[in-house]
C-alpha cells in the first residue's frame, strides 16, 4: 500500500432519474459554488458516485460490468474498490481503486509521481515502470499514466495520475495476468474517462 492516503468517504448516489430531486439546488445543499452545484448534479444523474475528502469532492463511474464498493477495502484504507459484476473484492483476479496523495508542500505532480515510484520500489526492488499514454476524461481533464510490472502480487498495474489544488488523485488498475490486464485497460481507460472534479469548499485558500 503507497503512503500518504487520506481517510475519505465514498458515498454512492442512486441516478436522479429514479429519485425525487433535492429540495434546494446542488450548490446550496453542498456548500458549493453554483458552477460547482451544477457539475456536481449533472455528474449525479448521469449515475456517477461521489468520493469526498477535506474540503473537496469528485464523482467517478464504475466501467460496464463493474461494481463500486465502498466498504470491502476499508479495513485496507481504500475509500473504493471496483471489481467486475458477479465478483468480489477478496476474490477478484481483476481489481481498481481509488488512493489520494495530499499535497502537503505545495508539490508538483512530477515530484510526487517520482516519490510515489520511489516508496514502491523500497518494497519491491526489482519494479519495473514505464510511461503510458495520457487518458484524457469526457471533461478534458488529462491523467498521467504509468505502467508497473514487478510489485505488489507480481501483477501487472496502471496507475492514473490526477493533478488537483490540494491533492493527487490516483486511479488504479490491477491484474493478475498479463493477457487479463490488455483485455480490461479498456475498462480502466473508461472509468479515468468517467473522473469528474467537483472542487473545494469550506477550505481557505493555500498560501504560496
């Protein structure tokens, strides 16, 4: 497990289509700004899930044929897990979830990258890391991705890298085989797509 997680909450939302709207509008319910309120609603009924953290918020979308859980990784500090339908978090060969890295000295997503790598191959030498294409979401938000053989269960990951004010969001996949792992990148390049940052609120500015 990397460092520097974040205890957040995930709270999965059912699509507004089948619910009664809220009462008063988003920005107001959730402390957000009327921009913010309307992302976040539109994200809502489209049938994402809401992941919160300190002051700040993004909604995210289980891939087709794949389940978000909010509860099986938390013993493990892993806010959500996702895994194929039919399938469970102790038992899936095919996994994904979500990690945050807080910026806590205003780093750059480059330095933080390099100590995420850095913390990893403390615990597995013989890592291997090569650059993936960047994925760019359905909000034109771009994902810094890497590759990694040789680590945790020797499975085969990717991890996705989203820069933010306050944080690092990271989105990662994992597979037990390499063939699995070509088959479902597809998937994991969908819920990167699906990522949707609502912002910050209720949290004072960060000096420079």
């Amino acid at each position: 497990m990397r460092f520097f997680l974040l205890t957040i909450l995930v709270i999965s939302l059912i699509s507004c289509a089948t619910e009664k709207p809220m009462s008063v509008p988003g920005d107001q319910a959730m402390g957000l700004t009327k921009s913010q309120g309307d992302n976040f609603m539109s994200a809502i009924k489209d049938g994402s899930s809401m992941v919160f953290g300190n002051g700040y918020f993004f909604c995210i979308k289980a891939p087709s044929g794949w389940t978000i859980d909010q509860s099986s990784g938390a013993n493990n500090g892993l806010p959500a897990v996702f895994y194929e339908e039919g399938n469970s978090w102790g038992k899936a060969s095919n996994v994904m979830y979500t990690q945050i890295w807080d910026k806590e000295n205003n780093d750059s997503l480059e330095s933080i990258i390099e100590q995420d790598i850095k913390n990893y191959k403390k615990g597995y030498p013989g890592l291997v890391v090569e650059d993936k294409p960047d994925i760019v979401t359905a909000k034109g938000i771009i994902a810094k991705v890497k590759g990694f053989t040789g680590g945790s269960k020797s499975a085969y990951e990717a991890i996705a890298y989203f820069d933010e004010p306050r944080i690092v969001v990271m989105l990662i996949f994992q597979s037990l085989n390499k063939d699995d792992f070509d088959k479902r990148y597809i998937a994991f390049n969908e819920l990167i797509r699906s990522y949707n940052y609502i912002g910050e609120f209720g949290v004072p500015p960060k000096s420079n």
